[in-house]
C-alpha cells in the first residue's frame, strides 16, 4: 500500500462508509464481523484502483488530451 495523503484517506474512508451504510440501510441485523470484511475488501480494491489512478496520472510535462465535440 502507498503513502497515502490526508485527501486520499478521506476520500477511502468515504467510499467505505457508503458501502457499509448501504448494507446497514438493507439489511441493519448485519453482524459486525461482516461489516469488518466488507469493510477490508472495499479499503484493498479502492486502495488498488487510487494506486493505479496515481501511477498512470500525468506529469506536468506530459499533454491531456481531451476528445472533440465530435468525437463523444
């Protein structure tokens, strides 16, 4: 796992939080040995996809290219 800045934990904590609320909002019986492994699986695969996301984001001397109008 990377070195995370306090942005990137706030928005990982976010998006766990959401998970288990949406669970809790379906099904509030929901042991909390359960919450704990969704919890644990939501934090590896948003961490994997912000790692990923970090690694291909461009520098600064690299160009974005955005499409055309007509090309959406």
């Amino acid at each position: 796992m990377t070195n995370y800045s306090q942005w990137d934990i706030k928005q990982l904590l976010d998006i766990i939080s959401k998970g288990l609320n949406s669970v809790l909002m379906t099904k509030p019986d929901t042991p909390p040995e359960q919450l704990k492994a969704l919890a644990d699986a939501l934090l590896e695969i948003y961490s994997d996809i912000l790692d990923t996301m970090k690694n291909q984001s461009p520098t600064k001397s690299q160009e974005l290219n955005f499409p055309e109008d007509e090309e959406l």
